[in-house]
C-alpha cells in the first residue's frame, strides 16, 4: 500500500515547513532534505514526530 497523493501533497516537514519526498524502497519513508530527517511511515500511516525521526 502507499500514502494517498492528496495526503502527500499537503504533508510538510514539521521542523521547517518544507517539502517531504515520498520514498517506498527499502521501506516507506518521508524524507526532508533541509533538515536531514526521515519520518517512517508505519501501516500507511506517517509518524510526523521530530522526536521519533531518524537522522540521515
């Protein structure tokens, strides 16, 4: 399964704001550039939580 596209296209980083790019290999992720974070994605489900994100 994936993210819906209207769901992608509203989610942000919530650190900066800025845009996430959707990744679905090895797993799903959301990736945001500027801040060097992933945000996993766990039963079609993102956690959106700085704390829970894993540095890159």
């Amino acid at each position: 399964m994936s993210l819906a596209p209207d769901l992608l296209e509203i989610l942000v980083c919530p650190k900066c704001k800025g845009p996430l790019e959707y990744r679905t290999t090895p797993q799903e992720q959301l990736v945001c550039q500027a801040c060097r974070l992933i945000y996993a994605v766990e039963d079609d489900i993102p956690i959106m939580l700085i704390d829970e994100a894993k540095h890159f």
